[in-house]
C-alpha cells in the first residue's frame, strides 16, 4: 500500500524525501500533475536481464505499448521545465525513442 502522506509531506515541503518501494503504475496516479522537475527512470529494458522484472512484456510491442502508458502518465507529473532521462538498452533504444515522442520533445 502507497501511503499518498509520504507524497504530499515532500511535496509540501515538510520532508526533504521519500523513498516509496512500488510499481510505478501505483504511484504515478498520487502524483500532483507537474509535481517533478528531475525523472531519471532506470526501468525495464525488456529482455535483457535474467529478472523476471525485466521479461514481463511477452513482445517488444506489449513492452512499447507499457512504456507509452508510462509516458503519458509522467507527461503529466513533469513540471513544464522539468527533465526526463529514460535509460534504455541498447536492443530497444531506438524504439524507446521514437515511443517517447509521441508525449516528449526528445
């Protein structure tokens, strides 16, 4: 369970941090819209790794399809002047590229 207090005690600046052990699906939903000025995302690079974290889109198309739903969410929380990193591997950074312009200035 998220507890949305951590979020908003940094947000309105009563904590410095908050380290919150979720699927990011479950947090990106608490998040005030423009709320990030830095996203480094070090997610999932499908397939490149032995973790089951890292295999769980069956398809290069399902894992592009999760990174859009993804994009579309942290459009929202990054501040308009914010910056977003998205590390991708090798293998799927062209594709992970060309999904994140549809909702970024790359």
């Amino acid at each position: 369970m998220i507890d949305a207090g951590q979020v908003a005690s940094v947000i309105e600046r009563r904590a410095k941090f908050s380290v919150i052990c979720a699927r990011v699906e479950g947090v990106e939903p608490i998040l005030p819209d423009g709320c990030a000025s830095l996203m480094p995302v070090d997610g999932p690079y499908h397939g490149q790794k032995g973790d089951a974290w890292d295999n769980e889109h069956k398809t290069a198309a399902e894992f592009l399809r999760w990174k859009g739903e993804r994009y579309a969410a942290w459009r929202r929380i990054l501040a308009p002047n914010g910056t977003i990193y998205d590390f991708a591997s090798p293998a799927m950074g062209a594709r992970t590229e060309v999904a994140m312009r549809d909702h970024f200035e790359v």
